[in-house]
C-alpha cells in the first residue's frame, strides 16, 4: 500500500503536500523518542509520533523513513513543513492518538492478521 | 578516500540532524550503498546529537569514505564524559530537560552508534573532552526500501 493510499484511507492531513507520497509503506513505528526510532523503525516504516519540531525530520530521513504521521491533532510549523519538503520526507497530521493510529495502520498494512 | 568535516555548534538544537542528512547525501554520492549509508547516518546523526546537547562548545564529526569502510570520528573539548560504562548502558542519560522534552536523552545515542559499527571505541577525560571513533564495514546492501537521502 503506497503512502498516498493510507492518508486517504485514513483521512490524514498531508502537511507537506505533493513529497513523496507514491513509497510503499511495508509497516509502522510508533514512539516519541528519537534515538528509539532510530534502533527500532525499519526503512519504509511509517514514523507515529507526537514530536514535531525538525530534528524528527532528520531522524526519518537518515532512517530511510516513509514519513512521519503526527499524533493526537498534532502539528508542524511551516518551518518544520519546509524542512520535510526539502528532505522529501511527508508529514502527515491526524487527530486519532497514537494507540487508536497504530491500529489502524496495522489493519489497513496487515488485513491477513487480524 | 574522501574526507568530509562537520562542525557542530552546542545547543544549535535547530539544526540538529541537518549535518547528519548531509553526510548520508554525500556517501551516497560517493557510490556508498543505501544499507551501508544509512548505518553511517545513524551513527552521525547520535554523534551529532550528542555534540549539541551535551558539550560545552560543539564539535566535529569527521568521516572518512574508504574503499572498504566508513570512519567516523566525533570529536569535543568537553565536559568530558566521568563513567564511559555508565554513558554506554542503555537507558542512561544525562539529558536536560530541555533536550527531553524534544525526545532526546533516551539513553540510547552511544549504543546507538555502537550497534551500526563493525568497530567503537571511546576515550573521555573529564574537562578535556570525548573523541569517539567508529568503523562501518561497507557491505554494498541496499536499504530495503525507501532511501529519501539518495
């Protein structure tokens, strides 16, 4: 499933708009410390978070990321916005929390196992 | 063999991890692997990390492409770290409040460097300063998939 495909299964808010929204998405992370993604998430993971200041930008980029959902109706400041198009890393916003996020992503990635 | 210099400045939170994205865009264009680029990344960007929130004046991450491996050298003048063991534990940290807030301090920034190197090694004296080098054996393996720094 692309990323384009779960923000609009799951009617996320495509922050920054137009990046590298066609990447398959094979999984998820979720968790709020970096260094923690950074040992755990796997590139092409989708990155659930509530952290949204521009060092998560770094952190998905050298990860090889998908992108970056953020958690709970949080969201990035243009700068942060700017920052992400520059990596070609999308952000995405929702206003689900991280557990009800994780969920769904799970279901709509992984059908067969629920 | 190529050699790219960084210099960090302390508390430059801001721009935290952009010289890290910089050193993976540049392996990559040195024909380094995605696999092998994105363990490099890692290990520059705790490096990086550690520079900004913990050292009294910045530092430098120093990385030297090699036909065979990646070096990385991250270098301060202090504080100085007093029980390396310790700073080496996961889960350890001495991390401000500030830093986190930010999702920082988790304890896991040197094991981190530790656990995408083939070879680690760290010497601290304590009001002199840190210097931790790390060897990534290039294994040519692409990262398995998306690789937003090519």
């Amino acid at each position: 499933m692309t990323l384009q495909e779960l923000t609009t299964l799951l009617e996320w808010d495509a922050q920054s708009e137009g990046s590298g929204l066609d990447v398959a998405v094979l999984g998820g992370y979720c968790g709020d410390l970096l260094s923690h993604a950074l040992a755990s998430a796997k590139p092409g993971e989708i990155w659930v978070t509530i952290q949204r200041h521009a060092n998560v930008v770094a952190v998905a980029q050298v990860a090889g990321l998908a992108g970056i959902v953020l958690a709970c109706g949080s969201r990035a400041s243009d700068n942060v916005i700017e920052r992400a198009r520059e990596a070609g890393i999308p952000i995405l916003a929702s206003s689900d929390s991280a557990f009800v996020l994780a969920g769904r992503i799970h279901r709509a990635l992984f059908p067969e196992a629920q | 063999m190529k050699r790219f210099v960084h210099r960090i400045q302390a508390r430059d939170i801001e721009h935290g991890g952009s010289a890290s994205a910089q050193i993976q865009r540049e392996l990559r264009a040195w024909g380094v692997s995605a696999g092998d680029a994105r363990r490099a990344g890692i290990a520059a960007f705790e490096g990086e990390m550690n520079l900004i929130v913990y050292t009294d004046h910045g530092g430098t991450v120093e990385v030297d492409v090699c036909p065979e491996a990646i070096e990385i050298l991250i270098e301060d003048d202090g504080p100085g770290i007093g029980d390396i063991d310790l700073a080496l534990t996961p889960g350890y940290s001495t991390a401000p409040g500030w830093a986190t807030d930010l999702g920082f301090g988790a304890g896991m920034g040197l094991p981190n460097i530790q656990r995408n190197s083939d070879w680690f090694e760290i010497h601290s004296h304590l009001g002199k300063g840190t210097r931790v080098r790390c060897r990534i054996e290039r294994r040519k393996d692409d990262a398995p998939r998306t690789d937003h720094a090519s």
